[in-house]
C-alpha cells in the first residue's frame, strides 16, 4: 500500500476514484489517485537540471503536496509551506543540501509547538490552478511559468498560517547565517 494511502486512512479520508481530485479539485478520470500519480510524474517535464535551476523539482512537490494536506503527515505540511515561504517571499535559492537544514530546524521547532497544526484554505479559497493544469503545459517556458503561478497560488491560499511559515523561516535562516560563520 502507498504510505499516501495509509496517511489517507490515518486521517480517515475516503478515498474516491471516480471523477475530479476530491481534495485540489483537478480535471481528473479517476480522482485523487491520477492526481496523485500526475504529480509523481510531473517534475519530468524538464530535465532535471533545469529543474532544480528553476526550482520547479520543489515548488511542483510542495504545490500539490498543500492541495493534499490529508494523505501526508502533519509536519509534512510545515515543511512544504515553510518552503514555499523561503523560496517565495525569501527568495532562496533552493538546493536540496537545504532541504536537510530545514528538516532539522522542523525537528527542533516541533519540540517547542508540538500542537501546532496548519490550517488547509476551504474549498472557495483554495487555488485554482492544479497538477493537471500544469501537466497540459506544452512547453517549458510555459510549464515553468505555470508551476511558479501554481506555487504562488498554492501559498496565497494558506494565508492562515503564513505566521507559522514566517516564524520556521526565521529559524532556518538563524542556522544558515550561524552555520556559514562556524565555516
């Protein structure tokens, strides 16, 4: 069983295989299961090298990852938004050396907040674009454009908790600028 279906079923999610996602409202078949398969595929619509350039690899992961807040773990959250955070509003750069530091911050932070959850928008509030809109791009220049516009809605729509993202962000940073001094 994918750990995506045994986190649904932890959060006693239904899952349903007919029709559009049940949770990000993508034009699909067969519900959140093409959706979740769409997204395991969607980072190869450019090299990976480009990928990681244009930060499309993490923004895509972390995009879909909000819109399906049910089918991954609580702090799985914390870090797709607090990510969001620091490439969007902190324009970071993003490599995946990072990832490990900001896993290791989230490690830290949840000793200190160990209730704290984030607050997925409501349906009227969620964004509009999803996976499968940006699975029908039909060029790069447009697929990069539209995740970028994905990520940003995908962010804008978790507005709630942006002061969760903005406090870990600042944590992460603390120990970016404490790490290159010890260096």
């Amino acid at each position: 069983m994918p750990k995506w279906l045994e986190q649904a079923a932890k959060n006693d999610l239904e899952i349903i295989e007919d029709g559009q996602c049940q949770l990000c409202g993508s034009d699909t078949l067969h519900g959140i299961t093409e959706c979740v398969a769409t997204a395991g595929k969607i980072t190869h619509k450019i090299s990976q090298e480009k990928g990681i350039e244009h930060m499309t690899i993490f923004l895509c992961v972390d995009a879909h990852a909000l819109q399906h807040t049910q089918i991954h773990a609580r702090w799985n959250n914390h870090f797709h938004l607090t990510r969001l955070h620091l490439i969007l509003v902190d324009e970071i750069d993003w490599d995946y050396d990072l990832t490990t530091v900001l896993n290791e911050v989230l490690d830290d932070y949840k000793l200190e907040h160990p209730q704290e959850k984030i607050q997925e928008p409501d349906e009227a509030h969620r964004a509009k674009i999803t996976v499968t809109d940006v699975d029908a791009s039909h060029d790069e220049e447009e697929y990069i454009d539209l995740v970028w516009e994905w990520a940003e809605q995908v962010y804008a729509s978790f507005a709630d908790s942006h002061v969760i993202a903005r406090r870990v962000a600042e944590q992460f940073k603390q120990r970016m600028l404490v790490d290159s001094n010890e260096a």
